[in-house]
C-alpha cells in the first residue's frame, strides 16, 4: 500500500501536469470549471499508473476533486490493490 507522502505527491504531479501549472491547496478546480468529468477519469488513469494501483471509481463524484485535499483524500479511500 502506498503511503500518504506518495499518494499526495502523485496527486499533486498529476494535477500540475493537466492544468501545466503548480495548483494551490485551496483552489477549486471542478467547480471553478478547470477540470471537468472526462479529464476527472484521465487523472484517475494517470494516477493508477503511477501508483501502480487501481482506484475504485464506482463511488466517485466530480466534487471529489475540487480541490487537492480533497482529490488527496478520495484516492485515498478508494485505493484497491493491484
């Protein structure tokens, strides 16, 4: 299992890679509109890759990225091992 300095990195990287600039914390991303549902799933295939995990998106809404702690947080909890 990935540990949370890995999972938040990788988040952070992803994030930073879509939108090709550095996201603050605070920033709404989903309902300020720089991110929309289809690029919510390509995060979430970037982020398997990386992590080498497989995420669990029966469970995940577009709000569950809006900012970074919050994207922190849900790959967290829906994290299944490969």
């Amino acid at each position: 299992m990935k540990n949370r300095a890995e999972i938040e990195n990788a988040v952070r990287e992803v994030l930073s890679g879509a939108l090709r600039r550095k996201v603050r914390d605070e920033e709404t991303l989903v309902s300020s509109g720089l991110i929309d549902s289809l690029m919510i799933l390509r995060l979430i295939s970037q982020l398997e890759d990386k992590l080498g995990l497989r995420i669990a998106t029966e469970t995940i809404q577009p709000d569950d990225f809006d900012t970074v702690p919050l994207a922190i947080e849900t790959v967290e909890r829906t994290l299944i091992q490969a």
